[in-house]
C-alpha cells in the first residue's frame, strides 16, 4: 500500500543540521579516514562513562559540516547495541531549531515518542528521539544559545538518560 504524505497541522521548525554523528566500530580508523582522506579537522575527542557503559567519540569539522563519531567501550553500551542491531552508521542526525521545548511539544502532538528529557546547558539544550524501528533513525533537536561545541555535562547526562530509558 502506497503511504502519501499528509502535512501536520504544526509543523516542526528546522533550521539548519547541526551534525551527524555516526557509529562506528573502530574509532581511530573512523578519525584517519574522515582527517586524512576527506579532509577533515579533529576538533576534541570525549571519553563518556555512564553508570554501567562508556563511549568514546570524536568531533570532526570541514566548513559547515560536523560529524560526531562514536564507539562503544562495552557490548553493552549504547553505540554498541546500535552497531549490533542496525550496522555502522548514521546514529542520530541533529536538526539545529530555535526552541527546542516548541519543536519537542509538536513533535509529540504529532506522535514522536523521546528518549531524553530537555537536556540543559549553558547555551545548549538538547532533546533526543526514539529510534525508528523501519529506519533505525533517531533525530536529536538542539537549540544554540552561543555554545558552539558539545559541553561535557550535556553529554554525561544524555549519556545518563540513554542508560535509564534503555535507548540507544
């Protein structure tokens, strides 16, 4: 059966991608490639350990575009049971908004189901989807306030809240 394209009544305001991050199975090989073949900038790299999981990531820049690499530290973790479930690839993509608490809100009225609570930070929130089951897709909104990069709270809750709500 053929699915048509029906427009919400309020639809979701997305400004711009801010990044995508990526699951990848060996991270220094995933850091060599996008540096030394694409051409890439290794903006920081981020050890996060959750309650009973850990990842390790890296920030990738080339002119507008972001790239958040990751890898699970354990079988158990997050990144891990994606790479598992799903293959390598696009974890989550982020949609840049102007207020996440309005986009969250539409979103919900219109079914999106959330893993995260609002995240907060100084000039960071973030707010991230549940996986879709056909796609393997989740989608992180974020609203920037002067904070360019990641902030390490932010992240350590994320990573807090994945863990509670079983997602990844």
């Amino acid at each position: 059966m053929r699915m048509e394209c029906v427009l919400p009544e309020m639809t979701a305001n997305f400004k711009c991608i801010d990044h995508i991050a990526l699951a990848v199975r060996d991270l220094e090989e995933g850091i060599a490639f996008y540096c030394n073949i694409l051409g890439f900038e290794l903006l920081q790299r981020r050890v996060i350990r959750g309650a009973r999981t850990g990842m390790i990531s890296a920030e990738l820049k080339k002119g507008d575009i972001k790239f958040v690499l990751c890898q699970g530290t354990e079988p158990e973790s997050q990144v891990s049971r994606l790479v598992t479930e799903y293959g390598p690839g696009v974890a989550h993509i982020a949609f840049g908004v102007d207020d996440v608490e309005a986009v969250g809100a539409a979103l919900a009225k219109q079914g999106m189901q959330f893993d995260t609570d609002i995240i907060r930070g100084a000039g960071l929130r973030q707010l991230f989807s549940k996986r879709d089951p056909n796609s393997g897709m989740s989608f992180e909104f974020i609203e920037r306030s002067g904070e360019a990069g990641f902030l390490e709270e932010n992240v350590n809750e994320l990573f807090a809240q994945l863990e509670q709500s079983g997602g990844y």
